[in-house]
C-alpha cells in the first residue's frame, strides 16, 4: 500500500529522503504505535537486575558473560560502570514476555 509508504523523515526541519525507516528506541519503542499509527511488535524478557559499590575496592573495566544455566532459566552479565558501580542481571528466571 503506497499511502504506508515511508519517502522521507524529517531532521531538524530538513526533508530527507529515504525508502525506510528504523525506529530505534529500545523498549520505548512501542510507544511508536500511538505515533505512527502502526503496530510495533515488540518482544522482551524479565529478569532481576542488581546495581552494587564497595567503595573501598577498584572496578576493573571488563564486563563478565556467563553461561546459560538451563536449570534456572538464566544467563547472567556483569558490567562495571566508571562510577564505580557494578551492574549485575540475568539473575533469576528469564520469563519471556
């Protein structure tokens, strides 16, 4: 259907012309239907995350990829963050919603 047809996006108020469109927002992306006027099909999976400091140690700046753990469902990740922050998820069940 050509009405549905994407022929140019604007960007600080220049046309400018292409044949798609990516709408990359993250989870926010759904919130495009209501802009569009189109369904955004949008997929996602819970699960705990956890943000800890010790402020009397170092975070060294390499982020750690663990194995799928079928016995549980999970798939944990830890990433430092130069705050010195350490950002922990997967933890627990990966319920698909």
């Amino acid at each position: 259907d050509a009405s549905m047809s994407v022929s140019a996006v604007v960007i600080d108020g220049e046309r400018v012309a292409c044949r798609a469109f990516a709408c990359t927002m993250g989870p926010w992306a759904a919130l495009a239907q209501d802009w569009f006027d189109i369904p955004v099909p949008m997929t996602g999976i819970k699960s705990t995350s956890i943000v800890f400091k010790d402020a009397s140690r170092e975070v060294e700046p390499f982020a750690l990829f663990c194995g799928e753990d079928s016995r549980f469902g999970t798939h944990l990740e830890v990433y430092p963050r130069n705050s010195g922050e350490v950002y922990l998820c997967g933890i627990g069940g990966s319920e698909y919603v």
